[in-house]
C-alpha cells in the first residue's frame, strides 16, 4: 500500500496518510471495522482515541513497516493531537482587560458581541457616547460591547491603560468593557483581530481606521464589519435581529 503524501516529517506523514483499507480492530472480544480514507486520522468522526491508537497501530505496520515496539508511543502522540480542520472560534481567546485581568471569551457564548478598535483623540471618539448607551439599552437583552483601545492611527491613543480608563469615565462613562492596546494591523496583531478580520463575511483585510466594528452574533459567527464612518445608532436593526 503507497502513501501520497508531501510531508518532510515523519509524524506529519504518519497524521496525513492517505490510507484506504478496511482494519479489524477488537475491543473487549467484539471485532469491529474502521475505514480511514484520505484524511487525517485525528479527524476520523465517532472513533475515540483508543481505537484511533489500535488502528493508527496497523497502519504504521503496513505503510512502513515499523518496529511493533515503537507503535503505542507514536500512535498516542498522533493520536492525540487535534484535528487539522479544527478552527479557532470567537470563544478560543483570552484578553486582558485595561485592569490587567484576563478574560476568557468563553464567558461571552450566547451574548451578542460589538467588537471596536478605539482611541482618545480620534475624530470618531464621541462615538464612546453611542456605544455606551448601546451598551446600558440592551446588556440586559445580551449584547456585550468590547473595546480594545489603539494607537496605530495617527498615534491617537497614546495613553497607557490608567489614562484610557479615565478619559472614558469622564468624557462619555463608559462601563462597557475595554481592553488594552493592542495592535489590529501588521506583524503584532492581535490574534483576536486576525480572526475578525478573516471571519467578516462582508469586508475583509487590515482595519483601515479607528472605531471599526465587528457584529458577532449569540453562536459565535461573525455576521459583519462596519466601517469608522457607521455610528453606534445606525447599528440599532442590526444588533435587535440577533438578540
């Protein structure tokens, strides 16, 4: 049996073998057969690691010829790793908060997210104003604004996180979430940006200003990116379709 496969490592070319013969696996006396065709074996859908060991097990043999012996090593570490079709999902991230807390986005499944690069002294700051009472009209119903504070525009968040904190309370009181200053462009990018942006449907590629918006709805999918230029309120249609 001949294995198609572009892999310069060993384990990469075990994980994507391209098998397509029928293996009897025995468990607690019951035979049983599993199929693997063309993916990888992590992959393979109602087959729990062990049977995915034991059948890792036959193909190392009859591709390669290995050592019995090496078998349940490799097979557990293959095994093991995650599926390669396994994406990040919005709730994979972890941020830190301007007060240096981190906060697992897990916390946000079922909520509607607005997700807004910010900054202090940017023509678009007084929309602080309307995404706080977007923030204080529907918390309650489920949507959660999150800012994350940036000073790659034109410097125009230069503050450290003491000083974003209180120019928000002051100016526009804002009590809706706010994170450190991240990067959402270039080599430093937050991770975080990197999926938005990705995951927008309607406009992809690098955040062209500040007080960009991301629309997330309850399940976690991304539904729409809004330009600098699109105020809080004319967001209000949108953001009452999905609570």
């Amino acid at each position: 049996m001949k294995s198609k496969c572009d892999c310069s490592k060993l384990s990469d070319i075990l994980l994507c073998a391209h098998v397509s013969s029928e293996h009897l696996l025995t468990f607690d006396g019951k035979a049983e057969a599993a199929r693997v065709s063309t993916q990888p074996l992590s992959s393979v859908k109602g087959v729990t690691t062990m049977r995915k060991q034991v059948l890792l097990g036959s193909v190392l043999v009859s591709l390669f010829g290995l050592n019995c012996a090496m078998i349940p090593t490799l097979a557990k570490d293959i095994a093991s790793k995650p599926a390669a079709e396994e994406k990040a999902t919005i709730y994979t991230f972890k941020e830190k908060s301007l007060d240096g807390r981190e906060i697992d986005f897990a916390k946000y499944k079922g909520d509607v997210l607005l997700i807004v690069n910010t900054a202090s002294k940017c023509g678009f700051t007084p929309q602080y104003a309307g995404l706080e009472d977007l923030s204080k009209k529907y918390s309650a119903k489920g949507l959660k604004v999150l800012g994350f504070p940036c000073n790659q525009f034109k410097e125009q968040e230069p503050g450290d996180s003491a000083t974003i904190s209180e120019f928000c309370k002051k100016n526009y009181g804002v009590d809706f979430q706010l994170f450190e200053k991240i990067d959402v462009n270039g080599d430093k990018t937050n991770d975080l940006y990197v999926y938005l942006k990705d995951a927008a449907p309607n406009d992809k590629g690098d955040i062209r200003w500040n007080f960009t918006k991301f629309l997330v709805d309850r399940s976690g999918k991304v539904v729409k990116r809004y330009d600098s230029k699109v105020k809080p309120e004319e967001i209000v249609a949108d953001i009452e379709k999905l609570l």
